[in-house]
C-alpha cells in the first residue's frame, strides 16, 4: 500500500462527502392522539394506524404500578 502523494484539499474532500449528510425525517399527526409518528407506521403511543386499531400498546410496568397506587382503596 502505498501513501499518497497530494493533499486532498478540504472543499475536495467536502465535495466527496457532501451526498452522504443526513436528511430531516418527515412527520405526521397521529389522527387518534395528535402526537408526531412518522408516515405509514402505526403510533407507537396509542397504537392506532390511518385511525383504526391495530397495534396492542403494552404500557410499561413502572408506569403500572403508578396506576395501582393511585386508586384509593375501598
């Protein structure tokens, strides 16, 4: 292998670089619950998709159990 012999200028190695940058992710509105998700993906937060059920939302256990605490005892 050998080394090279000219400096790649910054504009050159820019100019190379320059369709490998990141895009800007589109996003929509959840029908349902008016968060932001991203086109045609059901909404990770009510799991609904085009304002139908389709995703079963599991809610995680530390939420859970503020939910048992809450209710007051009879």
């Amino acid at each position: 292998m050998s080394t090279p012999t000219q400096k790649h200028t910054k504009s050159r190695k820019n100019i190379r670089r320059g369709p490998r940058h990141l895009k800007k992710i589109s996003l929509g509105e959840c029908p349902k619950c008016k968060k932001p998700i991203r086109p045609h993906t059901a909404c990770a937060f009510c799991g609904s998709y085009k304002g139908q059920a389709a995703v079963k939302v599991r809610v995680p256990k530390s939420l859970r159990k503020a939910k048992k605490q809450e209710k007051p005892k009879k």
